[in-house]
C-alpha cells in the first residue's frame, strides 16, 4: 500500500464511527466494486450511483439533519449528491429537472416540429459563449495520455495491476489530458467506456470541459444513448448544461436517423430551464435538412426570426444546403442574393455549396457564372481553397476532364495545386480506365517539381489492373522505386487484387509468400483478396492454406470468408477438410457463427452421413452457437428423406420448444416429407403445433398441392373445407389444382363436386378447366350437372364455357 493512502477496512472504521450515513454510502460504492472493471463489454455505470464524499465536506461529521430536512432531504444517503466544492452543502438546482426519460425511443422520422417550435417562446438575447475543446498537438502527444491510451489498448488482457496503473495515472491527468485521451480513442464506444470507467473511480471527478468533450465526439457518431446518458450525468451532478450540450444530442440522434426524439431536446431543453440561442437554432435548422424536412426547416427559420433571433450566415448556408438537397438550386442562389438585404452577407461557403451541386451534375459554366458572381456581387474572390474545393467534387464524381480544366486554370492564375488534388484527378482517371491520361498528369506533376507520392502511384496501380495491364503495373511499382517512393501495403495489395481478378491467383499467392523479402507486410484485406482468388479458381487447398497463414499473423477471417470456403469444399464431398477447416478456425478464436455450421451441416445431409449432422448440431451448442430454424430445417429435411419421420418430427417439437419460429421453407420441408411417405394425420397434428407458433396461411393450400401430386386425392378432398374458410385466391388455385387432378383420375364427378363448392364460396372456377369438366360430363351422361355448372356461371355474370 502506498504512503498516504488509508486501507479500505480502515476507512470504513473511520467512517462507520464518525459519519455512519457516509459509511453507508461507502459500503454500497464497494459491493459494486468488482463490476466497475474498465472494459469494452463492461455495462455503464447507472444513473443511480454517486459520488463518495469525502470527510472534509462534512465539517468533522457535525451535521445539521434538520438543515438538510428543510432542504427536501429525508435520506441521509442523498447528501452526497448535494456537496459543493467549497465543503458546504446547496440544494443542486439541475436535480429539479430529469425528464430525459421523456424522450421516447421512437424509428422512423416522424416527427412534429410544429410542437417543438414553443420553446423559440423562451428566447432570450445572449451572448455565446460556445464550449469547444481545441487541443494542442503537444497535450495529445503528452507522456501521461500516451501511457493511458497503451494501457486502454491492452484492455482484452485487463488486469488488477493494470487497472491500478491506469487509476493512478487518472488522478495525475488535467481535465486537458483527460480529454485528449478521449479524443486519441480511435473507437468512440472505447471512449466512452473510458469516460464511465473514470467516472466511477475513487477520488475523481470529471471536470465539465470532460463532459462537453464527450459529448462532442458522440455528436459525430449514432451512439445517441450514450449522450443522452451523459447529459444526465451534467444534470444530476450540478454540472451546467449549456444550450451546446443539448445541440451535441441532438446531432446524435439526427445521426441515428431518429429526428423526432432530436426535436424533442429542444422541448426537453426549455423544461431544465436552458435559455435557447442562435447556435441551438442552427443546430435544429441542420438537423430537419439533413432529414430532407426542408418545409419545416423553413418554417422553423420563420419563427425564429418572429421572436427576434437574427440569422447569421451559418443559417442560411444550411438552408442552402437544403435547397440544393432538394434540387431546388434556384431558391438557394435567390437566398444568397436576400442576404445581403437582410445584413447578412453570403460567405464563401454559401458559394461552395451551390458549387458543389453544380459540380454533382457536371455544369461548369453554372460554376463559372457563380464564381463571377461571387467576385462581383460578395466581393469575393477565388482562392485556392475554390479551387481545391472544384477539383475534388468534380473528381469525386467521375469528372476528370472538368477537373483538370479547372487545376489548368488554377496554376495560370499562380496557385500552386498540391499532390493531393492531383491524386483526385488520376484516380477519377484511372476509375474510368483512361489510363493514358492517368500516366500524362503524372508526368507532369513529375516535371513540376510536385512529386507523386504513394496515394498517387497505388491509384495508377489499380487503374492498370482494373483494365487488365498487368505488366505495365508491375512496371509502376518499378517506377516508384526509382522516384524514390516505396510501394506500401496498400500498393501491394492493389496488384495482388488484379492479378487475381485476372486468373492470376496462383502468380499473387507467390509474391505474398515473398513479401518478407520485399520488406512489405500483407494486411487483412491482402490474404482476403488472395483467398477469394483462389476459391473462384477452384484451388481450395491453397486458399485454406491462406486462410491459415493469415490467422497465424494474427488477421481472423469473417464469418463471411469462412464460409466461402466451406460452402465449396462441401459441394466438392471434401466433408472432412471442411470440418478440418471449421475447427481450426474455432480453436483460433475466429469469429465462427451459426451460418458457417449450417452449411457444414447441410453438406453433411446432402451426402447422407446424418449421425455427423447430428453430432455436429449437438458441438454447436458446446461451442455456444445456437442453432437457427434454417439449421433444422436441413437436419428435418434429411431425416424425412432417409424415411425417418418419427426423428423429424422430434426434432421439430425441439426447434419449437427452444422457441424458434418455423420459417416458410420449413413448412414447405415438412409438409413434402410427410405427404410423401403418406403421414396425412401426423401432419396436421405437427402443423397446428407449428401454426400456433408461426402462422402460415397458405399452410393448407401446401398441403393439398403436394398431396395432388402425390396422388392421394381423397386426403386432399378432406382438407378442402379448411382452405375454403378465407376465399382468397391461393385458395382459388389450390381449388382448381385439385380439380384438375381428379379429371385427370377420370373422376368428373368428384371435379364437379369440387367446383360447386367453390361456387357457393364466391370463387370461380378455371374456365379452361370448367370447359373440359363439362364435356366430360356430357360425355359420361351426367347432362344435369353439366347444365348446372353452366347455371352457376351465367348467374354469376361469366359465360358458361360452352358459349365461350
């Protein structure tokens, strides 16, 4: 234990003699100790846990109960939550309001904006004061956040000892450094857990500039549940929760696609009291256009402007965002020219904007007019900003002819395009397979003194693959040695990829086994493009071999890859270098799931060894992989082939037992199996089991269909009534099959039968079918019948066949 710091049975002495309400506190931090381990998997910390208070705070535990009484306190367990930082005790004005729970998780973008608009009502004008944390480039490199971050990334092997490092590493950090670890997190669910984690660590408290930064990072992904939950940690910890806070929730959940409830922070804002500002306003404005609700956009922009806040320019570039979302590219230039009658001058974003839609849909000249117009009107000139801003979208968009008109005009005019914008224009090249410009602004860029840089040269790699010039590739790889510019992973892997789309499969797993010696190193993407080379080439001995030797570096396959494997090796009857594979996978930790066992399984079924498709079934569940419908399926199928119904039938009472719903193909599995070997009453009786867990509604009809190819007419005729209850036309069909069969069983009556009965449930009846029902019976005497069928088709306003 280190010096100056209190053993944990001696602090609850102190504690449970001094301050017992404390002492209750303390005890209820440490049962849930052992469950606040920092990891990924770990659950965040609920809103009911708070922070210890220390003894000072309690002015050596003489405590005035009633004080706190006529505060609204009738627990002592609440005190902590109303420590100040100066020793004393107020009432926390945030824990007045939490109704975040009022923000219903609703899909969909449904949303009444109308009703969210009442709080522009609670306008008060203020001055900003934005919240953001721009770092420095020496606070993210510093040794404390470095150390941190090392230690967050060996959390898959966490330990005690680690933990205690990195708890003492966290009192040592300024609430800067705490923030720059979050931001260094390459993973915004790692930083979040890092933020819960540290909030729930002895002796620290997050600082508010730690929260604010949170939230921003959520604000950039869709984790909306997190920034809700720490929005509510602000609230209930008296931390200010500042109109910026609650338009970081708001993005979230407009990143989420879920506008309704991001509308709702703005109701949810007025009732903590939160006076609404310009840059909250923007916030909502943004949020309805990226949600493609222009209108209401528009029509929040009009309230906000009746109760006195003053757009700035970063309001009306959203609604010229809008505009040109929408197509409507009109409106937005006739914005751009009311602004400056509003005292709001456009700024170049507002021209880049509409640039950009321009650039989308290839119309220069609509950009040139708009650069004009830009100097003329807004006295603002190009720079090489515009121009890098052109070269790019035109780029982006396959526009490479357009682009490098543009970059041609940019250097005439003395800006000095980097290697960057070059790139764009020789992948939008190479993209389209004009490889032969590609290389010329290479060349030229060469000649300028602006050298091309690996992006630049993997870019022409790819494009001479993708057009099939393989050599010529492997002499740009040459090339890039010789201007000094070494081929990465990157490079490499664009080539292999070529060389196996082109047949060349064998020739690219060569120079993977030589890449040691090319002193490059093969990633995940590299030995996942060789394997799908071979596996197309029919080579799956290698391929598994490259399945294996990319494990062995330490890149585990997907689901998706080893399965690509396995599927061809079955279809092959190689059942046992399948399962070889299948193993090894999962004893290497690989991502096995229940997919990649069902096709094992069902390669076994199709080869008829079904005690190995039911051992394997049975090492699923060893292996904690659940079998699906479609696994039983296979196994139920396969059993009914082989005429072991009864096993089928047991396995099927199983998969509903473990609560799986038959899907459509096993019904029709099912069904086929068991009219096939004549089970008609086993049947029905394993069909209403299924039915009351998953309906199907043309069960039935299956039913009668298969049993009419199988002959068994009189069973079909018994199940009529129960397809005849709904009248749909399925029911029609499986009818006038039915119908069919017995004329071909030289059985008009029966046929008639089946067609009155139709008739008396509004179904009509085949008339193709019908004709030929009523010349049989005319041909075997039974007149009557055949003059009330047509009877029942003239009364029903069809002809009758004979008249047809």
């Amino acid at each position: 234990m280190h010096s100056g710091y209190f053993s944990y049975h001696r602090i609850q002495r102190i504690l449970a003699r001094r301050c017992p309400f404390v002492y209750i506190r303390f005890n209820a931090y440490l049962s849930s100790f052992s469950e606040s381990n920092f990891n990924p998997g770990s659950h965040p910390v609920s809103d009911s846990n708070v922070s210890f208070v220390e003894r000072d705070h309690f002015n050596e535990g003489n405590v005035d109960f009633g004080k706190f009484r006529e505060m609204g306190v009738e627990d002592s367990r609440e005190l902590s939550l109303f420590a100040d930082n100066n020793g004393g005790y107020q009432r926390n004005r945030s824990l007045k309001f939490d109704g975040f729970d009022e923000i219903e998780e609703e899909e969909g973008d449904n949303c009444r904006t109308d009703d969210d608009f009442v709080v522009l009502n609670s306008y008060n004008e203020q001055t900003e004061d934005v919240w953001r944390i721009e770092l420095e480039e020496d606070e993210l490199r510093h040794p404390l956040v470095r150390e941190i971050c090392r230690l967050i990334q060996c959390r898959s092997a966490w330990n005690a000892k680690l933990e205690r490092d990195m708890r003492h590493l966290l009192r040592s950090l300024k609430p800067r450094q705490v923030c720059a670890v979050l931001l260094s997190q390459d993973d915004e669910r790692v930083a979040l857990q890092f933020f819960y984690w540290a909030d729930r660590q002895w002796r620290y408290r997050h600082n508010p500039i730690v929260y604010y930064a949170m939230l921003e990072i959520l604000s950039k992904t869709k984790l909306c549940q997190g920034a809700k939950r720490v929005l509510r940690l602000m609230a209930r910890r008296g931390i200010e929760c500042r109109p910026e806070a609650f338009g970081y929730l708001m993005v979230s959940y407009s990143r989420a696609g879920n506008l309704r409830n991001a509308m709702k922070v703005l109701t949810l804002m007025q009732k903590a009291g939160v006076e609404l500002n310009l840059g909250l306003c923007n916030t909502a404005i943004h949020v309805l256009v990226m949600a493609n609700k222009l209108e209401k956009a528009l029509r929040f922009f009009e309230r906000v402007q009746i109760v006195g806040i003053i757009p700035n320019v970063v309001t009306y570039n959203c609604l010229i965002k809008g505009y040109c979302n929408v197509n409507q590219v009109e409106n937005a230039l006739q914005l751009i020219s009311d602004m400056s009658s509003k005292n709001c001058s456009p700024d170049k974003v507002s021209y880049y904007t509409i640039m950009s839609f321009f650039c989308k849909e290839k119309q220069v000249k609509e950009v040139r007019d708009l650069m004009e117009k830009m100097v003329k009107e807004s006295n603002l000139f190009p720079d090489m900003v515009t121009y890098d801003t052109l070269i790019h979208i035109l780029s982006k968009h396959g526009h490479a002819d357009e682009a490098l008109e543009f970059l041609q005009e940019a250097e005439a005019r003395g800006f000095q395009i980097d290697k960057v914008g070059h790139s764009a224009i020789v992948h939008a090249y190479c993209k389209q397979g004009k490889m032969d410009e590609a290389k010329g602004i290479v060349s030229e860029m060469l000649s300028k003194g602006c050298n091309p840089d690996v992006v630049t040269y993997t870019a022409v790699v790819d494009g001479f693959c993708r057009v099939g010039k393989l050599e010529q590739a492997k002499k740009m790889l040459q090339h890039m040695y010789k201007h000094g510019c070494k081929p990465n992973t990157v490079s490499y892997t664009a080539l292999l990829t070529g060389l196996c789309r082109n047949g060349s499969s064998l020739q690219a797993r060569e120079m993977l086994t030589s890449s040691e010696e090319e002193f490059w190193t093969p990633n995940a993407i590299t030995y996942s493009a060789v394997m799908h080379g071979l596996r197309k080439e029919g080579k799956l001995s290698e391929a598994c071999d490259v399945v294996k030797e990319m494990i062995s570096k330490g890149f585990f396959p997907n689901p998706v890859e080893i399965n690509l494997i396995i599927e061809p090796l079955c279809q092959e009857g190689k059942m046992n270098d399948a399962k070889r594979f299948l193993e090894e996978c999962l004893n290497k930790g690989c991502a096995v799931n229940v997919v990649n066992f069902t096709t094992l399984i069902h390669g076994y079924c199709q080869k008829d060894n079904l005690e190995a498709a039911l051992s394997l079934l049975d090492d699923m569940y060893l292996s904690n992989k659940h079998p699906d419908a479609v696994t039983y399926t296979a196994i139920i199928d396969a059993l009914g082939k082989n005429g072991r119904i009864e096993e089928a039938t047991d396995l099927t009472m199983k998969m509903l037992k473990k609560g799986l719903l038959p899907t459509p193909v096993t019904y029709r599995t099912v069904i086929h199996r068991y009219c096939q070997m004549g089970k008609v009453e086993d049947l029905l009786k394993l069909l209403e089991k299924m039915l009351s867990r998953q309906n199907c509604k043309t069960a039935y009809n299956q039913v009668i269909e298969k049993l009419c190819s199988f002959g068994s007419l009189q069973e079909a005729d018994k199940l009529l009534s129960r397809v005849l209850k709904t009248a749909s036309r399925n029911d029609a069909n499986t009818c006038n099959m039915l119908l069919e069969s017995y004329l071909s069983k030289g059985m008009p009556l029966s046929a008639y039968k089946v067609a009155c009965r139709m008739f008396n449930r509004n179904l009509i009846p085949n008339l193709k079918l019908s004709d030929k029902l009523s010349k049989r019976l005319m041909s075997e005497g039974k007149s009557a019948e055949a003059d009330n069928l047509m009877l029942r088709f003239v009364e029903r306003g069809h002809l009758s066949p004979q008249c047809e």
